[in-house]
C-alpha cells in the first residue's frame, strides 16, 4: 500500500493561524474587561498588564535573572544525573531493575511537598533551588534516554559485534545517535519544569526571583503584575524550549537534512 506524505502548510500560515487566534482572543479579553463583563479588580486588562510590564521591567529584569541562573544550573545538573542514570540503567539490567520504579514513585510526590523540606535543610539560599529543579528536570531526560537506549536496532548492534566493536564504540557509534530524537523530547520537558520549578520554590523562601515577586504583588492585590509576570516566566519557558530545538538542530544535521527532502 502506498505511503501518503503529509505536506505542511506553509510557514507565514503557520504562524500567521496561531497569531490571529492570539490576537482574537486578547482583543476579546480587553472588551470584555471594559464593558464591564469581568470586575477590572479580579481580571485587569491586556493593556494594564503590558502597562505593569514596563513599569517594573528594571525589577522584573533583576528577578528574572535570578530565577534563570537557578533554572539553567539546575536544568544542567538535572541532564548529567539523568543521562548517568539512563546510561548505568542501560549498561546493567540489576541497576535498571532496582531503579526504574523508584525513579517513577519519586515522580508522584508534589513538588510543593519537598521544597518546604529542602528549605528546612539547606537554608533560603541557592542549594535548595537547585536541589528541587534537578529532582523535577533529571526524570524526563532519564525516562526518554533508557526507552531511545532499549529502542536501537538490535540486528545493528550485532553487526556492530562481529565486526568486532567494543560496548563503548557499541554506545557512541548506534546507540547514542539512536537515541537522541527521545532524549532531545525528554529535554524539551525538563527545560519547562526547570523555570516552573525555580518559581515555585520562590514561592516558599528566598530573597529575589520570580516567585519572590510574585508572592509580593498577590499579597498587595496587584493583579496586573501578577499577569505581567506569569507572561515573562511563559517567554522565559519558551526561550528555553527554542534553545533546545538549537541544540537539537546542532547535534542532529542529518534530521534536518531529512525534512528538507
């Protein structure tokens, strides 16, 4: 049976769709708001949202550097422990026995259960920030690793024996490169968890960050603020998802020398 090739749209539709839509729907959020639909205190406007932006951009510029120093070291920690973990998983069947349920039940405990922990065993300082990240950001990388691992043609990595490779030119040469489309995916989540869970151990200690702030203007009722900083942590999220599609473009050419044909 003959394969059908999906083509894609063009790329001005695809961004103009998207676009539109967000323009529509911001349009709709500020009539509603100035006709008195939604009560201004509870639900301020686009506009006084963009307006809070540029009044506290010095501000917001200091906490967001913060909190992206805490999410980047956390994020890179995160990676190495869950690419050792994935590795050791892969290499020895008793490792991946013992851990892989224990990886998955550390998943199920609430992130806003352990950050008070950390903070009651590393102080208010950047330990338990980074602590917390790393926790949230290894298990994405660890998972997608060991499933891209245990992926790999096996019929390769036979041929890759007989002609007399070692494990470590068995993992460099056909499974790494096996596996980087689902550790590049597994990235793409952690680096969301990573600003997500910077904020949110903000929230329970510290002295500067976006979590910081934003635990000061809810208790001052300042809900434009509150949305003008929900708005930076998404651009910070999705910077960090395109500079993971960078490094995915740099470390993968023949993938995207494939969507060219």
């Amino acid at each position: 049976m003959a394969t059908v090739r999906r083509i894609d749209p063009p790329r001005s539709r695809q961004i103009g769709v998207p676009a539109v839509t967000v323009a529509i729907l911001l349009a709709a959020w500020e009539l509603a708001v100035r006709c008195g639909l939604v009560p201004n205190f509870l639900l301020p406007s686009p506009t006084q949202v963009v307006a809070a932006l540029a009044t506290d951009a010095s501000l917001l510029a200091s906490h967001a550097g913060t909190t992206i120093v805490e999410s980047a070291l956390g994020l890179a920690i995160g990676v190495v422990v869950g690419f050792v973990a994935a590795v050791l998983m892969d290499r020895f069947e008793t490792i991946y026995l013992a851990f892989d349920p224990l990886i998955t039940i550390s998943q199920t405990i609430p992130t806003v259960a352990i950050a008070p922990l950390l903070v009651l065993w590393f102080g208010y300082g950047l330990a338990p920030k980074v602590i917390l990240i790393v926790l949230t950001t290894f298990f994405p990388v660890a998972v997608s690793l060991v499933a891209g691992f245990r992926s790999v043609d096996l019929d390769m990595i036979d041929l890759m024996r007989t002609m007399g490779a070692s494990d470590l030119q068995i993992f460099w040469q056909v499974k790494l490169p096996g596996a980087l489309d689902q550790f590049f995916s597994g990235l793409r989540i952690s680096a969301t968890y990573a600003i997500v869970g910077a904020v949110i151990s903000e929230w329970l200690g510290g002295f500067s960050g976006l979590g910081v702030y934003m635990t000061r203007v809810r208790k001052s009722f300042a809900y434009d603020r509150m949305f003008a900083v929900i708005i930076l942590i998404s651009v910070l999220s999705l910077a960090l998802m395109k500079a993971v599609d960078l490094l995915e473009r740099v470390c993968m050419p023949w993938k995207r020398a494939e969507s060219k044909k």
